[in-house]
C-alpha cells in the first residue's frame, strides 16, 4: 500500500493533498522530515526557491517516488534525480477548492511512461475524473507558464498604470476596482475579475516566483510594451482588430467559442445577482 507524505502540509496545496490521501504524514517545511522520508510517495507542496533546500544531500530508493507540484519547474528534475529518487513532476492548474472532474494536471513527459508508484499515483488521480496533459519537458512546460501565469501578473501592473494615467489625462479621480465592476459589461466584467483573483487568491510572494521564475519574461514585457508604445502613435486599429478576429476563428473551434461566452455571461449574471 502506498504511504503518502506530504512537506508543506500547512499551505493551501499542502492542506488539499492531505485531503486527497487521508492518513497521509503532513509536515511543514523546516520540521523533522525523517517520517516523510520513509513513504513510498513524497509530495513538495512548497516553492521552488524551497525544492533545493529541502532535498539537500536527501539519499532515498528508486522505489519510492518524489513528487513536485510547482507551477515553474526551473530544473527541478535534476535536483530530484540527486536524491536517487523516482521522480513524477506534475503541476494541478488550479487552486486547492476546484471540484475533481474540472482539474486538469500538467504531467512533464509520456504518460505511458511512468510506472510503479508514480503510476499508481496517476492512476488514483484519473479515477478521480482528474483530467491529466503532457508536456513534452520542463521547458515547453515552464514556457507555457510564463505565457500563461507569469504574463497573467504583469498585465495587473500594466492595468494600474493604464487606468492611473487615463484618469490623470482626463482630469478625473481614479475609480476603484468595485466601481469598474458595478460598470462592467460580460467581457469587462471577465476582465477585471480576473484582476481581482489574480491579486487575491495568490500570494505576493508567489506571483513574484511566477514572473521572475518565467525565463525572459520580465525582459520580453518590456522589450513588446515598449514597441506597443511607438506602435500606438499610428496603430491601424480595425486592421490590428481584423487579425486578431482572423486568429480566434482559425485556432478556436466554435465550439469552445461558445462555451466560452456561456461561461463569461453566466458568471456576469451570477455577479449581478449577489452584489
């Protein structure tokens, strides 16, 4: 029977995983780890900057399977290859409270890859509904990140200073975040509601890691704002429109389309209705 331990038990990913595998042995980082140790299966529900430190000089068997959940791997499959360990890398897309069958878990390699405990362990998340992706390495995955979560914080501070410097130029005050959502529209709405989760439902510390741990992202932000800056001065807008249009028809099937607007004027609904 597979033991589970869990290092970060404490933390909101930590506390789901212990909810996952009842029994498992919860610890938080900086405590005695011996008994983790001891498990066949060994979760990192802790930072990136964190895996280093923890599994320093740690010697284990094959046998037993070390699992990280980070959102930005950064080399942390030779750094768990150290430990003599299996290692499984995956990355759930979501926060702790997303309900089983709307999960999805990026998994670095070929699923018919894995074996022993670690297939164990996907095998138990399948049966669970939990939907689980390939990625081809850590850096088509850590790639796809930046894209997604890395870029996703940076375009909260472009909104601040958008919104702060159109008020000034009006000669207005600037709105707060609720008066922008009481005006919203669907698509706004969507918008600056996921401003609000983003600033809300992740750490500070946690957001920096997924700018600053994105390879370049930083640097190409500034590099593509900046030639934004010029581009705008004499921007074609219906042309640049028009591509963007010919784009989301030629990548997004109809289908997702319009599973995607559903969702966006439900949750506009649903806000309504609760204010």
């Amino acid at each position: 029977m597979t033991k589970h331990g869990v290092i970060g038990a404490k933390g909101p990913m930590g506390n789901a995983l212990m909810e996952l595998f009842p029994g498992a042995v919860g610890v938080d980082k900086g405590s005695d780890l011996s008994a983790v140790w001891a498990c066949n299966a060994i979760w990192l529900a802790i930072p990136r900057d964190e895996v280093d430190k923890v599994l320093d000089d740690v010697r284990l068997q094959p046998s037993q399977v070390v699992i990280d959940i980070c959102s930005i791997k950064r080399g942390v499959a030779a750094v768990v290859r150290s430990t003599e360990a299996t290692h499984l890398s995956l990355h759930p897309m979501h926060g702790p409270n997303i309900r089983h069958d709307r999960q999805k878990w990026f998994l670095i390699g070929r699923r018919s890859d894995v074996s022993g405990v670690a297939n164990e362990v996907l095998t138990f998340l399948e049966g669970l509904g939990i939907t689980i992706i390939e990625a081809e390495s850590e850096d088509e995955h850590d790639f796809m990140m930046g894209i997604l979560l890395g870029m996703k914080e940076l375009l909260t501070l472009v909104m601040d200073r958008m919104i702060a410097a159109y008020a000034e130029d009006r000669g207005r005050g600037e709105p707060t975040i609720a008066k922008l959502l009481d005006w919203a529209s669907p698509v706004a709405n969507a918008v600056y509601g996921a401003y609000v989760h983003s600033v809300l439902r992740s750490n500070d510390a946690l957001r920096r890691e997924l700018v600053e741990g994105s390879k370049g992202v930083r640097e190409s932000a500034t590099r593509a704002l900046a030639a934004l800056a010029e581009e705008l001065k004499g921007l074609e807008l219906e042309a640049a429109f028009g591509r963007q249009h010919q784009r989301v028809e030629g990548e997004v099937s109809p289908a997702r389309q319009d599973d995607i607007s559903d969702h966006i004027n439900a949750w506009f609904e649903d806000v309504r209705a609760v204010r």
